[in-house]
C-alpha cells in the first residue's frame, strides 16, 4: 500500500492557524500596563507627552502616543 503525503496547502494551512493561536495567545496574556497620569491628565509613557483625546477615546487603554506606540512594537515585535 502506498502511504499519501499530506497536501502542501493543508500544511501550511495547519501551521498558519497554529502560528495565529500562539499569536493572539501571547497578546492576552501580555501584562497590562498602568497608565501614567501627571497632574491628573494621560501621558505617554515613553515621552512623557499628553496622549491626545481622541487617542483616548478609539483605544482607552492606551498608555503611549501612537509614535512611541509604533516604535514600542516595532522594537517588541523584533525581540520575538
């Protein structure tokens, strides 16, 4: 009997569906940061710069602006 070699396609899919699993994994279970406030008002945590309303508002999480935010990813994404 002739053993089938799986489907080039059906490996890659497996292992692209197993590869986005670990990925969202990972993001819920990074550690969740404090926001910093000075004077009561949201600052970035890298630059110390007021974290605009509407900033705020789309992502209320937030604890950097969207230049230190990119730059924290980018910096991140290249350690894993």
């Amino acid at each position: 009997m002739t053993e089938r070699l799986p489907d080039p396609s059906d490996v890659a899919s497996a292992v692209e569906e197993k590869q986005r699993e670990l990925s969202i994994q990972a993001h819920l279970n990074r550690p969740i940061e404090t926001p910093l406030k000075i004077d009561g008002v949201r600052v970035c945590k890298s630059c110390e710069e007021i974290i605009p309303h509407e900033r705020l508002q789309a992502l209320p999480l937030s604890v950097r602006c969207v230049y230190c935010q990119n730059d924290f990813d980018n910096l991140n994404m290249h350690k894993a």
